[in-house]
C-alpha cells in the first residue's frame, strides 16, 4: 500500500504544484490556471493566491480558452474547471477532484452537470502523478485527444461517444491543440540542489599523487583486503598503499 506523506512533505507537494501550475498559466498554450483559498473563491475568481505563497492555494480555477463540444457538431469555449487536489482527503496519496463551474456543461463522454469529472482510472498514480499533468489531461479529454473507447464504454453521455466514433472517425476536435509538459525539474530549483562537498576551503592534499618521487610511500595494514589472493602462508596479513581518490560531489556512491 502507498504510503501518506507526512504533513510538510504534503506542503512541499502543494508548494511544487502551485509552482507548476504557474508554469502551464505562462506557457503559450490556452489554458490559463489561478489558484485560491476556498470553492467559492475559484466560483467567482476571486483573490488569487500569489505564486510563492508559502500557503499554497487548496484550490485550482482552470480556464481552458479552445474549442469542445456542447452538442453535436456546435463548438463551444471557454470551458472553466474547479481543481480541488484536497478533495478525497489524503492528497497525493488519493487523486483530486474536478467539477466544471461555467454555465455550458461540455458534451463529451466524461462531463456531466453537477458530478465531478469522469477522468478515467489511469489518470492518477498514488504519490507520483503531477497535479499539472492532471489538469493537461482533462483538456485532453476535452479535445477528445484521447485512447479510442473500448468496446461497450458510455461514459456519462453514450451520444457523444457514438459521435466521436462515426463523426469524428476517434480523432481529436482541434487536432493541432498541442498542451505541454511541463516538468519539475525545469520549474523548481532548490537551493540545495548544486552544493559544494564541503564549506571550508579545500585541503592542500586534496589532489595530490599516488606517490611522491623520492620519498617512502606509507603503508597500512589491511584487514579485508578487497581482492586478497589465496593464503600465501605468511603470518601477517598483505599490505596495500593508500590511494587519494576524488569522491563525488555530495558524497554519494
């Protein structure tokens, strides 16, 4: 089982998001994403969460300004979508919710009046999908960009899929809507990401030779010697000379 992340791991979560979020608001693509304190706020887009804010938004207000459908053939936009990542109570552990707020309901398999967004099973994986990528791939389902159903599926409006299938051939409604990925580690920069290996200046024998011309290079016993040979029959054990090697930056191995 997935396990919860702690309270402040769950705040950097949400910092991060808000963060990736004002990535996809910048990009070129249509979608434009405020967030904000309460559902009633993202209602009336009203008070705006600053990005930084070290109390991230617990809601999302998602603008998404291109074409879907409201009925066949009629196009439609915008389409407004209220994100709420909080909603099923152990975030990102459980998936967020989403509900469209704007007068028009779109008439797709996976939009439906007053019940959250139909986003398929696949859309969340526990602790490791990005909200940002959430909220692409529900304006991906509104451009019908998507897998063709199987065989039986309604959705919430079996129309619409039957549409899709001998109208539209399963091919998306804006076929040039390319929406982007946006990726944490283009957006996030930890000051502690590059970090020297150590504060203090570096020692003067930091790089210096295996052995110096013309002096006795020190010997250590060793008790494990990595590639022994077979006994030898000596009482005491091999010994081998002491190598400055270059460690990793930070340490690692």
């Amino acid at each position: 089982m997935t396990g919860s992340l702690t309270p402040a791991e769950r705040l950097n979560r949400q910092r991060s998001d808000h963060l990736m979020l004002a990535a996809l608001d910048a990009s070129p693509a249509p979608v434009f994403v405020t967030g904000h304190r309460t559902a009633e706020d993202v209602r009336v887009n009203r008070d705006p969460v600053p990005v930084g804010d070290r109390t991230p938004p617990a809601h999302y207000r998602v603008v998404y300004d291109f074409d879907t459908l409201r009925g066949p053939r009629q196009r439609h936009r915008p389409t407004i979508v209220h994100v709420a990542p909080l909603a099923s109570g152990n975030y990102p552990t459980t998936q967020p919710s989403a509900w469209v707020v704007s007068e028009v309901v779109p008439w797709t398999p996976h939009f439906a009046a007053n019940v959250p967004i139909c986003h398929g099973n696949h859309a969340w994986i526990a602790n490791r999908t990005q909200l940002v990528d959430y909220v692409v791939h529900i304006g991906k389902l509104l451009n019908f960009d998507e897998p063709p159903p199987v065989q039986g599926y309604h959705g919430y409006n079996s129309q619409a899929v039957e549409h899709w299938r001998s109208a539209m051939g399963l091919q998306p409604l804006n076929p040039d809507l390319k929406l982007p990925t946006i990726r944490a580690e283009d957006v996030i920069r930890s000051p502690n990401r590059m970090r020297r290996v150590r504060d203090a200046a570096p020692t003067p024998n930091r790089f210096q030779r295996t052995r110096t011309p013309g002096a006795q290079q020190p010997m250590v016993a060793a008790a494990r010697p990595r590639f022994a040979r077979a006994s030898s029959g000596a009482d005491e054990p091999p010994t081998i000379p002491i190598r400055q090697r270059f460690a990793p930056a930070g340490g690692r191995r």
